[in-house]
C-alpha cells in the first residue's frame, strides 16, 4: 500500500508550510529517514525527513508553493504502485480534507444512525439532534459504553477509595490526625463503583430521552456500504439505512498470545479487575502503560503487592520523559516492583494462583508469583461485528480511517473514537469526534484538532500532557525553551501531597508561544485544562505570565513555570 507523504506541522501555530526545495526527484528511491523536502513557515524553515521506503512515486505540490498542514505533497511506495484516486487503496489515518470524498457539509442529513452508544456515540447522538436531524442509536451492551460502564469513571472509583486509604494510613498522623483500626471493605468499594456508573448510565439514557432519540438495544452489521442489518435483543432483525451513519462501537482489550495466559483463571483484564470480589494479596500486571499503572496504582493503596512487567524499557510514552520520571519514583517509593524490557514468555499454574515466566534483556529467565495477574497491553478496535468489508470501508486491522471532519471513504458513513485508525483512545476524544461528525452531517463545518487534546493519567501523582513533549520538539527540530516549576515550591501542592510533581512548559524560542504543558502532582487532570486553552488560543508565554492567578491554588505552579521559561520564576532560583 503506498505511503502518503504530508506537510508536516512544525509547531502548533503553523497553518501551512511552502514547499522551498525537493530533495528527492520523482521516480528515484527513498530510505527511511532520507531528507525528502525543505519546508518553510513564516518562522523558519525545516527538513522533512521520509518515514517509509520505497519509490517516490509522485510529487502533488511543486517546489514554492504552499499547502494546508496534514495535506498530501507526494507517494512514496513500490515501482508500478497505485495510489490513492486510481485505485482502491486505503486512504491513511487522519487525512487530510481532499483525501476522501466531502459528504455532509454539502447537504443537511435529515436521519442519522448512530452505532455504539459510549461518550463518543450518545454526544454525536445528542448534538445530531439539537441541530434537527431524527436520530436512532444502536447500543448491544449499555449506555455509556466501556469508559462509564468498565473504564475512565469504574476506575477512577477505585483509585479515589485507595488514595483515601493510602492518605489515613501515611499522611494522617503526619497532618495531625489520629486514626486506627482502617480497614478495606473491598465489597463495598466495589458496590461504590456500581452505584456511580449507573447513576451515570441513568443520566446519558435520561439526556438521550430528552433529546427525543430513539435507542435501539441491539448489535449492527453492514450488507452494504449504507445499509445495517440490527439483530434485536429480542430475536428480531431489522434492516435500517439513513441519511447518514456514526460508527462509535469503541474498543475492547488486548489479549496477546503468550502461552497458558487464557487457560489460567487467575489470569484477568481490565474489565475483571474492577469486579473482583476479594481482594488480593498480590498481584502481576503485564504492561506499563495508562491502564496497568492505574490499577496498580489502586490495587497498591488497598494493600496489594503489586509486580509490574514490562516488554519495553521505558513506560508511559505519551508523556513527556520528566513526568515519566517522577511518576515511577513515586511509584517505587510506595513499593511497585518494576520489571523493565522484561518480556512475558509464559504463564504457568501456582499454588497462590499463577508464575508469570519472562525473559530479562541480559536473556536471563526469571519469574513472578502472584495471586492473580492483570494483562493490561492495550485494547483493539470493536469492529469485528460490523461487517466492514460488505461496507466498502478502508481500514488497517479493523481501525476505519477517516479524515478531520470524521468522515470515511464511503459517503454518509462517518467514525468516531477508539475505532478509527491513529487517535488516541481517550473518552474526550471520542466526544470531540462525536461533536465534529454531528456537525458535518448537519451541514456545518466542524474539523477534528489533535492539538488541544490532553493525556491524563490517573496514577499517583496525577499526570496530565497537552501539546508538544520535549523529545518531540527535538524530533521536530523546533527551537525552544523550557520552565520548569516543582511542586514543592508550592504551598497548597506542600498542603495537599507533601509538594511532589512538578509543571513543565515549552514554548517557542522566538514567539514565545506555548507549545506543549506537562504537569505532574495533585490535581494535575484539572489543571491541564488552563494548558489547552493557551494552545488553543495561541497564547503566549508573556500572556500566561500576565494573567493573575489566585492564592493559595496549585494554578500559581503554572504562571511560575511560564515565569522560569523567561527566567523569571520568582519562587525558585531560575537557571
């Protein structure tokens, strides 16, 4: 399949970039990592660098003109390969506007299918319907789907009945209160989280009533490229097609294929960890990324031992590398064992529950004992069932691609959320999406924008990242510069945590502009908020620093940091 070569976005502000110099001829053959182009902003200009080899098959944007960030300038693939608009080949992730066909925007959808009824489907269902369309959703589990049902909301309950735990039992005595006898009802922490995810469940289905959108219980499959076949929960079929269609089916978690992994019933997912009903003493979690640290997090403020193995030799990659740092050592601190470049070999029966057998970088095999063991290596595309091949819908392993506007390769068939190729699996995404689909279909204009989407990771301490990390400015070669503020200098953070974390802001090293905001320490998933809107905004590092925030919160860690990046930090010695 021929790889599409796109104006790169060289710093959040840039719009388009001007092709200055071809480096690369057509026809002639390209090495990954070979300079293809010289683009240049109003701010500087940049070598752009091949990421897949082959032939360059076609250059689309002559040399001094200008295009869209995103937008396609040239085919790389093999000699004699088609590409996109001669033949059938599936367009790439995120695609720029003119990749796939425009549909909505055109003509006002006055019926919409929506499929899937999770943050991603039931917004996309409620905003279709304030702007007029009749509106149906699909949902074959429940309302809310896997963030408020078996996810975000389920483990965020968790993890706030375990930081209290952890607070009583190492931060009481220390503040001045007296508490003994603490104990775990493991049961009801577990009925807590019932109680609040279908308080939840209860309000989408009440907002979706009160939108007049009519909610099928039933599980949807394609027979051709705008027509579903909906088996019922009641035995019946229907055949069902509308103006337009919203895929919002999600994702489900990753089993991968280590030997004895599934014949071991002490063996659990995600979704089993948040519904034991005993709590271990011990616990192994194979992977070291959001979901397993989260409920290692939890499960090791309820008391349980808990022995992380990784296959890679750093975790948490979406974050930049000094909250990564920070976070493990909390994480240590608090005694999770961390196994690194540790690949799973095997999975074997013990007598406590089951010895996972892994193999260190030095080839060495070592194993670990656990009561029960948490495999959390990701999660997959909810596609399967869909029928997306009788629909005509590109795809990479179930992943449906789409363009900013959310729409597919088949017109009035949109996707959304963690079932289409490239995004971050977030539940704010997929409502992002849900949003942007409902307009278009409804005739607005509305694009999709990565670059004010935050990561949050709910371990202890809080993370949270928006915008452009350290390691990728210098991937980019940006110019910038870097304020640093700890925690620790922070009187409500000293209050709240003992003052562990810290904010971390990049910005331009000519503007000034805020390129990316990375925080680490109490109440970090809220704050990060204020880091968005500055990219949003555009806004400038002076602009944050002249804006006052209030005293004693953990925000003055922001504007201090956006001091340090001048230099400026008047709570720190600024280096």
């Amino acid at each position: 399949m021929a790889t599409e070569v796109l104006m790169p976005k060289l710093g959040l502000t840039m719009t388009e970039g001007t092709i200055e110099e071809w480096k690369i001829n057509e026809g002639q053959p390209v090495q990954k990592g070979d300079v293809l182009f010289s683009v240049a902003t109003d701010k500087l200009t940049n070598d752009v660098e091949a990421d897949a080899e082959g032939i360059l098959l076609k250059i689309l944007l002559p040399e001094g003109e200008s295009a869209p960030c995103k937008s396609v300038v040239a085919w790389i693939g093999q000699p004699g390969e088609m590409i996109l608009g001669t033949d059938s080949t599936a367009a790439p992730a995120a695609a720029a506007k003119s990749d796939l066909s425009p549909q909505a925007s055109q003509a006002r959808a006055k019926t919409v299918l929506v499929v899937g009824g999770g943050p991603g489907g039931y917004v996309a269902a409620i905003r279709a319907a304030q702007l007029g369309a009749k509106v149906t959703l699909i949902e074959k589990e429940h309302l809310g789907g896997t963030c408020l049902n078996i996810g975000c909301i389920p483990t965020k309950c968790l993890l706030h009945s375990a930081e209290l735990v952890e607070n009583i039992k190492n931060q009481a005595k220390k503040i001045g209160v007296k508490v003994t006898g603490v104990e775990v009802d493991f049961p009801q922490v577990i009925a807590h989280k019932n109680d609040i995810s279908k308080t939840l469940t209860m309000g989408v289905k009440g907002l979706l009533k009160r939108s007049k959108v009519t909610i099928i219980d039933g599980e949807a499959a394609f027979t051709a490229p705008q027509k579903l076949t909906v088996k019922k929960a009641d035995g019946s079929q229907e055949d069902m097609t509308a103006d337009a269609i919203i895929l919002s089916t999600g994702s489900i978690n990753s089993t991968p294929p280590i030997p004895g992994l599934k014949e071991n019933p002490n063996c659990i997912d995600s979704t089993g960890a948040l519904s034991l009903e005993k709590l271990p003493e011990s616990m192994v979690v194979i992977g070291g990324g959001v979901i397993g640290l989260e409920l290692a997090c939890a499960y090791e403020g309820f008391g349980t031992k808990i022995t992380v193995v990784e296959a890679l030799d750093h975790m948490l990659p979406m974050l930049d590398s000094d909250l990564t740092e920070i976070g493990v050592a909390h994480m240590k601190k608090r005694g999770i064992e961390f196994h690194l470049a540790c690949p799973v070999q095997a999975v074997e029966a013990a007598p406590v529950g089951a010895r996972v057998i892994c193999k260190t970088k030095a080839g060495e095999t070592v194993s670990f004992e656990a009561e029960k063991v948490l495999v959390a290596i990701g999660r997959k595309a909810n596609t399967a069932s869909l029928n997306l091949d009788a629909a005509g819908l590109k795809h990479e392993n179930g992943h449906i691609l789409v363009n900013d506007k959310m729409e597919t390769n088949i017109p009035g068939v949109y996707a959304i959320g963690d079932c289409v190729f490239g995004y971050a699996q977030l539940a704010h995404t997929a409502s992002a999406m849900g949003e942007v689909a409902a307009e278009n279909i409804c005739g607005h204009e509305a694009h999709y924008d990565q670059s004010t989407n935050p990561t949050c990771v709910y371990m202890e301490p809080e993370a949270a990242s928006v915008g452009l990390t350290e390691e990728q400015c210098k991937a980019q070669s940006l110019a910038y510069k870097v304020g640093k503020f700890p925690m620790s200098a922070n009187g409500k953070a000293l209050i709240l945590n003992g003052g562990e974390g810290l904010v971390k802001i990049i910005a331009g090293a000519t503007h000034g502009e805020i390129l990316g905001v990375h925080i680490i320490g109490p109440r970090a998933t809220d704050l990060i908020s204020e880091g968005a809107l500055a990219i949003r905004l555009e806004a400038t590092v002076d602009e944050l620093i002249s804006t006052i925030h209030s005293h004693p919160t953990v925000t003055e860690a922001l504007r201090e940091a956006a001091l340090n990046v001048e230099k400026r930090a008047i709570h720190i010695p600024n280096r």
